[in-house]
C-alpha cells in the first residue's frame, strides 16, 4: 500500500507543529524549508489542515502557522482524512438509477476487500496520537545529538551502575 505525498507531508508537517506547541508560531517559509517543498505546496496543505480544523494560521509579522488542539488530541486518522487518505474507491459499482456509488451493503468482492482494508487503516490511525508521535521523535533527536558525545555515554553508564 502506498501512502500520497501529499499524505506523508501532513503528518511530517503536524508533527512538526507539535514539537513547537500550541503557542509558538511555525512559519509558511520555515515549514516549506523543513518539508523540502515549495511554500505554494506547503501554503496548499496547511489550508487544507486549517479547514479541516487541525491547523490555525494567523497572518502577517509574526504570524505562522500552529496545532489548533493539544497534540494528544489529533490523531493520525484525522490528518489522513483531512487529506483524503486514504483515497475513496474510484472504481465503485454505480447504481443503475441515481449513478451514484453503491452503499457498503451493496459492494461484493474485491470492492468490499479495499473499503474494508481503508476502514481498518484509519481505525488504526486513529489509535495514534501526534503527541505518540512527538514523543518518539523527541527521544529519537536525543539520541542522536547524544550518541556522538562521549562524556554523555559515560554519564549514562555511571547512572545505570547507581
């Protein structure tokens, strides 16, 4: 299963503006340099997030953009759905009537596989919060401003012999 670009982006941004906080301002420019896209592409996903209300974005001197809850209250199925990830069926059986898509009840097969696996996904995602995230990235910057110092490593092992 492959996740969109556009998917992936959202989940690094919202991370990265959980790691600043609730309070403190990530800029349209700053975001765009961390992602390595263009500020129009990052412009475009956090209007996106902000419609989905997962973002809040204040313009002009000083503004940026910021989590529009507590961190531990997004979760990953959120910033998915936002984005529309993952996609809806294309290849739904149309009804002969309203040629509208078939409800759930009516899809057979491969279909039902896809729409049951997507369902599957996102009540995955939702078990998974940004602030599960956050803290694992924080743990993971640690470690690797500390693992090249080695006065840190002897600090370590002195504490785990006490």
């Amino acid at each position: 299963m492959q996740i969109s670009n556009m998917a992936y982006m959202g989940v690094e941004s919202m991370v990265r503006l959980a790691v600043f906080g609730e309070n403190t301002p990530c800029t349209m420019q700053g975001l765009a340099v961390w992602l390595n896209h263009s500020e129009s592409y990052t412009e475009i996903l956090m209007a996106r997030l902000h419609a989905a209300g997962l973002v809040k974005i204040n313009y002009g001197p000083g503004g940026g953009c910021y989590i529009a809850r507590p961190a531990h209250r997004i979760t990953v199925a959120e910033i998915f759905q936002a984005l529309n990830e993952p996609s809806s069926l294309l290849k739904r059986p149309l009804n002969e009537i309203t040629f509208e898509p078939e409800e759930y009840g009516d899809l057979h097969g491969t279909d039902l596989l896809w729409e049951s696996l997507k369902r599957n996904i996102l009540l995955f995602l939702n078990g998974i919060s940004l602030a599960d995230i956050v803290q694992e990235r924080i743990y993971s910057f640690a470690n690797d401003e500390t693992e090249s110092h080695p006065d840190f490593q002897t600090s370590m092992h002195s504490m785990a012999k006490h």
